[in-house]
C-alpha cells in the first residue's frame, strides 16, 4: 500500500525514481525514464532559471509524463580571502604541471534556492509535477507556495533528525539517503558529525518513525536491490550510478573510462573537490583529499571553482582523474545501455525478485 500510495502521487508505474544528477542526467535521460513508467529527474542546482527553465522544456519536448526537478538548498558560502588564497596557491605547481595557470580568485559559482527567487518565480509558472530537494529546505513560504501549485515535494535526509525536519515542513516523502549513495552527500550541516548510515538501516529507522514514505538510496543497482529496500520499509527506490553509464548520460569519456575500471571497486568520501563531502570514483582527486585537513577546504561551492578549473587543465592534456566523478559503491554494477532499457531491466529484475518472495 505504501509503494502503491507514492507511485500514484508521483504519477509513476513503476517504485524507481532516476536520481537527479547535476551535470550528469540529461533531460533526454529524464524523459526517457518517465517514458518507460519511472520517475526521470534533472538536477538543476548548477544552472540559473533561465538555464532550469529550459532544462524543462526540453524534457516537456520529449515526454507528457512527470518528472523530477532537483534543487540544492545549502548555507550559501561564506567567503574566506585567506582560506581561497592558501587554497589557490595549494594547486599552483599541479596547474603548472598541465601548463595552466590556476584561477586568480574563485566564487560562489551556484546560487543556493534559498536565495534565489528567480529560480522559485520559474518553478511556480512551470509547475513540474514534482521538485526534490538536497542539503536542507528552502524556507516555510517558498515550501507553501510549491505545495499550493500543486507540486509534489521530496527532500533527501541522511538521519533520523533531517527526516523529522522534512516530514515536519510538510515535504509529501523523504529520500533516505545511505553512506553508500554517489555524489554529494544531502547532509543538512556538512561540518556536524556524519552518523554514516548505510541505505539499509538508514531505510528501517525512518520507515518506523515517520509519517512519510521513505525512498531508499545509495547502493541499489538492480532489481534485486529494489525489491530488498522495500521489504525493508521502503516505497520506492532512487538509483543514480545505475544509470551513469547510460546512453543518454552526459558523463564524458575520462568519467565513462574511470566506471568501466578497477577504480569503481574503490570509491571515496571526499571534500577536496567541491567543498562539501561527495562519494567518487578514485581518482587523483580522491588521492589528494586524503591528506587535506577540512579547515583548509572553501565553503562550497568555493572550492568547486578550482576543482573545475584543474579538471579542465588536466583534460587539456589528456588526464581525466580530477574530474568530479561521482559514483557510489555499487558503481561495477552499472549497466551501458538506454536509459529506457535500463528501467525495463530493473523492472523485470524486481518483478522476479518478488515473484521469489511470494513462491
């Protein structure tokens, strides 16, 4: 009943919502995951309305179905002159080493949604069928006025604390997000301590203590996983790194070589590239955040004006390990094909995992 319950309030056939990955799940991606029965997504968090606006365009274009627009709600930073400088000067010699010179000063180069009414404006006329959010909530009148446009609402939470919150604003379900989940993690403080639960007990504590469905995610790759996050208490489930490797993915070459090696056995929580704490393949990246003290690492998305830089100077020169690969721990089992495909893959997966349960 509860699975039955969210799949009618998302408009969906099927319990699998395509995780909402800024830069990476395209609105071909979105559409073609809506259009075979899921929940596809956009993540918008690295775009402005404009750019927003015709990400959902592009998605109407291409599907009548309803789909996810993912926004990130984080404490806009906090610039530190010292920090960005030390920070800068960090990098210098590996600029140097592919024949760049580092950025001469960086900025806050996304705008959080709690301070962007341009981006709250958009979404009221547009009216997507469902906004998710990460890294917190937007204030109570800009969660009222979605509801009254008759917006369904979901919010990530990594702990019981954030699910209460969320549940307590009147956000309609909440996305458990697993120590195992790829790319940022949605904690509402990322300097508070981090409890790191996995998606599993993460599902059973909130399933018992909440007055929302709960969405599992982090580490499910298949049906097989699908249909264990539901016997565990959840509605439905939310797969991001399963879909990576798909076609209409806009992960590049470097990033689509990284999953498809040795380095998706051995991802990482990491800092060093964004500023805030990420899952990612590993990576030079990866390599370098392990001997960085956090102190030293700008507020997001500060920091995250470097790491694009140094990507791009090492892509310049053919190496792609300071990318910002995201992916979780179930990366080796990403799959290359359509998106579409993939859906009917995990569906017919999950339909036989629960044909065994019920044989």
């Amino acid at each position: 009943m509860n699975t039955r319950h969210l799949t009618r309030l998302l408009g969906i056939e099927l319990p699998i919502i395509q995780a909402p990955m800024a830069g990476v799940s395209s609105p071909a991606m979105a559409a073609a995951v809506s259009e075979a029965g899921a929940l596809g997504s956009i993540g918008v968090g690295a775009t402005d309305a404009g750019g927003a606006q015709a990400m959902i365009a592009a998605v109407r274009e291409r599907t009548a179905r309803s789909f996810n627009v993912n926004l990130f709600c984080h404490r806009p930073a906090v610039a530190k002159d010292s920090v960005e400088r030390a920070w800068i000067d960090r990098f210098r010699a590996l600029f140097a080493q592919y024949g760049a010179p580092p950025p001469d000063h960086l900025s806050e180069i996304y705008q959080s949604f709690v301070t962007d009414d341009a981006m709250m404006r958009m979404l009221i006329a547009e009216r997507p069928a469902v906004v998710s959010f990460h890294f917190g909530l937007p204030p109570a009148d800009a969660i009222g006025a979605l509801r009254d446009a008759g917006i369904v609402l979901l919010a990530s939470a990594t702990n019981l604390v954030e699910a209460q919150v969320i549940a307590a604003a009147g956000v309609d379900a909440v996305v458990a997000q697993g120590w195992e989940a790829g790319g940022h993690r949605g904690v509402f403080d990322p300097d508070a301590p981090d409890d790191r639960l996995g998606t599993a007990a993460l599902v059973r504590r909130l399933a018992g203590s909440i007055d929302r469905p709960v969405i599992a995610a982090g580490g499910i790759m298949d049906g097989a996983g699908i249909a264990a996050a539901l016997r565990l208490g959840a509605a439905a489930a939310q797969l991001g790194t399963a879909f990576l490797a798909s076609d209409e993915s806009l992960a590049d070459a470097g990033y689509r070589a990284a999953l498809a090696s040795d380095a998706a056995h051995r991802t990482a929580m990491v800092r060093a590239v964004s500023g805030r704490p990420a899952r990612i393949l590993a990576n030079n990246f990866a390599a370098l955040d392990a001997d960085i003290a956090r102190a030293a690492i700008p507020d997001y998305p500060i920091a995250y004006d470097l790491g694009k830089a140094l990507n791009a100077a090492a892509n310049a020169r053919g190496e792609y390990g300071y990318g910002a690969q995201w992916a979780g721990q179930g990366a080796p089992l990403a799959r290359a094909m359509p998106a579409a495909d993939i859906v009917a893959v995990l569906a017919a997966e999950l339909a036989a995992a629960m044909d065994r349960d019920h044989g």
